[in-house]
C-alpha cells in the first residue's frame, strides 16, 4: 500500500483525534442511530483527553453524513479543531473505534483500506478504445486512443469473391492500424501513471491484437477480462473480474516481497533479526523486531515496511521527536538525535509515519501467512 496519502497527517503537529466506524448499512432509524453515535463518539473522545474543538469538528463532520456510502466504512483524523482527513475503508471495522494520541492512530489502515494495485482498463474495439484509471481515490476516465479509419462495403460492382478477399484484406488491415495505435497510447498513458496493472476489455480479436503490440514489460503486467465493451461500458460482472484481477496482482505482488524478506533475513539473534544490537544497520537485505526495522525506516533504508496481522512488536513503545526520521527505541537515543521532549508512541504508528513521509510501501501479512516474527519487519533498498 502506497501511503503517501497520509502525510497532510505528518505536516502538523498533533495530539490527534482518530476515529475509524462501520458506512454499510443503511437502517430505518439511522437518523436515530446517527445521532447516538456522534454523542458515543464525542464522549470517547471528551473521555481520552481530546479539546472541545476538535470534537465539535468530528461530530460535525459525522452530522453532515449522508444515509447511504459507498464505502464499506470510514476513518476520520482531526486536530486543533479541523478535519484533516476523512478517508474511504475497503473493510468495516468491526466497532466504532476512537483514539486520542500523540501520533493519528493509522495502523489499522493497513487492514482496512484494502490493498488493490492501480489499474489502467482499456475498452477496446475496431474503432480504437477508451481508457480509464482505477486507483485508491476511484474510477475516472484517462482518454482515448483512436483507431483505423473503417471501411464499408459498399456496392457488389465486382465479382463476389473478389470483392469479399478486398474487403476483408481492408477490415485486416484496419484491426493492425487500430492495435498499433491503441498499444502506443497505452505505453504512453502507462509511463504518466501509477497503474500496476493493464486490463484489456472489449472485442476478443482487438483485445489479442493490442496484446501482441505491447512491448514486453507492458505485456507482462496485462489481463484480459471476458466481460464489457466499448459501448457498453463496465457490467457488473466486469467489475468482478477486474476486482480479482486486482486482487491476484496484490497477492502476487505480498508473495514475492515475502520471498525478499524471508530470503534476506538475517540470522536468528544476529543484527537485523531482533538481536541485541540496536544500533548497527542490517547485514542482509531484510530486517526484523523493533530495533531493527526503527533503524532502517529511519535511515530511509527499507523499501517495504511489513505489518504482521497480529504481534506484540506493533504495539511495542517508542520514543519519537517532531520529525518522521526521529524515531528511537529508547528516550535516551531520541535525545541523542536532538529531540527535547520525547514522547511515546505505538511503533507501528510512529513506523507508518516514517513509511509516508519516506514513500516507503507499505503491506500487511494476512493471518496464517509467515511473515515478521512479532509483527514487524522490512525489505531494504540496500544493505551492508
């Protein structure tokens, strides 16, 4: 998961109110249940330490929700009486959830906000096709490409097979045109976004065509559906299949990182693999507990930070400064790095910081996948 969406998080300083709920169901006394749940939300709140006017910001933005949402369920983070972030879940939470700390509590958004790679869709035909974006903000639309100008038959004025080897040498020829064309707008659309993933849809012939054209990499991260059409648009048996093939991309994607990790750990007790030093930089090209990965997220060494679904590692205390790379295991070394006041935070709250502010990537290990022994781990960029 790319977290960058949460550094308007980490511009400003906290303490900071975290509130996480269930948008799925719509009931006949939602006004009532509503209401009940701004007063349950405010007391917790109220409850924990948080300001007048940071509550009165959340239970105004909850009053202005809407009956029916999209999303599954809704996390909301405010500070010094403002809103900062009101984000869509792909998962519901099981309760209404609220926090007061130092840091936003964003660690349950490795579990809740869904890891689905961005994808680019192309809806193909003889007349070109038209391209859309899917990432974590929605669906919008990401142009056209146009394809070969098509022929009509017009009138028998010679013999019929003749006329027939003509046309369909024409329509051939217009099927390579539109291909080349709708595969050079992919490249190109491909290297101006973040899409992980190229989905073709539409007419079976097109979509094999423009597969054939693409180069090799490209080619590599494509997937062909057998439902939607250019004129028909998305199906819901579409979004099926291209909700699966996101899916098994993400999936993909988690196993070959574990490969990485499990790979490039270190020896048990040694460096990087929770052992006794907790200064000195890895020596594989993984890292493992606490001290460890505190060390390369904060030397911005890891390129993926691993969130076991359960570990006491996540909830283990640090001592952390104003800044994202002040981050310390104990009081004593934050103070070292020129931090005055140390205050504690969750480690996998103060690691989720350092990941967003880094672009460093972030994925959760389901439960019963091996991963991070306690919960944390990472895979580094580089290593000694």
């Amino acid at each position: 998961m790319d977290v960058g969406f949460l550094k308007p998080l980490f511009e400003r300083p906290g303490p900071w109110a975290g509130v996480y709920m269930d948008t799925s169901r719509t009931m006949e006394d939602a006004p009532r249940r509503r209401r009940l749940r701004e007063r349950f939300v405010a007391d917790q709140l109220t409850g924990q330490g948080a300001d007048r006017a940071t509550c009165d910001a959340v239970v105004e933005r909850l009053a202005g929700e809407q009956e029916a949402r999209a999303s599954a369920g809704r996390a909301l983070f405010a500070a010094h009486g403002e809103v900062v972030l009101d984000l869509p879940l792909a998962t519901s939470p099981l309760d209404v959830v609220t926090s007061w700390s130092t840091l936003p509590r964003v660690a349950p958004l490795a579990s809740l906000r869904g890891e689905w790679p961005a994808c680019l869709v192309a809806f193909v035909d003889q007349a070109g096709a038209d391209l859309e974006l899917r990432d974590a903000t929605g669906t919008r639309p990401a142009g056209r490409a146009p394809g070969g100008r098509p022929h009509g038959r017009g009138h028998r004025s010679v013999p019929a097979d003749r006329h027939e080897w003509h046309y369909r040498n024409r329509i051939g020829n217009t099927w390579e045109q539109t291909a080349e064309r709708v595969a050079d707008e992919l490249v190109r659309r491909w290297a101006d976004s973040d899409a992980e993933l190229l989905i073709l849809a539409g007419d079976p012939r097109g979509r094999r065509a423009v597969r054939d054209r693409l180069p090799e990499p490209l080619r590599d991260q494509v997937a062909e559906t057998r439902h939607g059409s250019r004129a028909g648009g998305c199906s819901e048996l579409l979004d099926a299949e291209i909700c699966h093939a996101r899916a098994e991309q993400a999936r993909a994607h988690l196993e070959s990182v574990l490969d990485l990790f499990r790979a490039g750990r270190g020896r048990p007790g040694g460096p990087g693999a929770g052992g006794h030093d907790d200064t000195a930089p890895p020596s594989s090209g993984a890292a493992e507990g606490v001290p460890a990965v505190v060390e390369v997220m904060r030397s911005h060494q890891a390129a993926t930070l691993l969130l076991g679904h359960t570990g006491g590692d996540m909830r283990h205390e640090v001592w952390i400064g104003p800044g994202a790379d002040q981050v310390a295991v104990q009081r004593s070394q934050a103070r070292a790095m020129g931090v005055r006041t140390p205050e504690p935070a969750r480690a996998d709250d103060a690691l989720m910081r350092s990941a967003a502010v880094a672009d460093t990537e972030v994925l959760l290990v389901p439960e019963g996948m091996p991963g991070p022994a306690g919960g944390l781990g990472a895979v580094l960029r580089w290593h000694a």
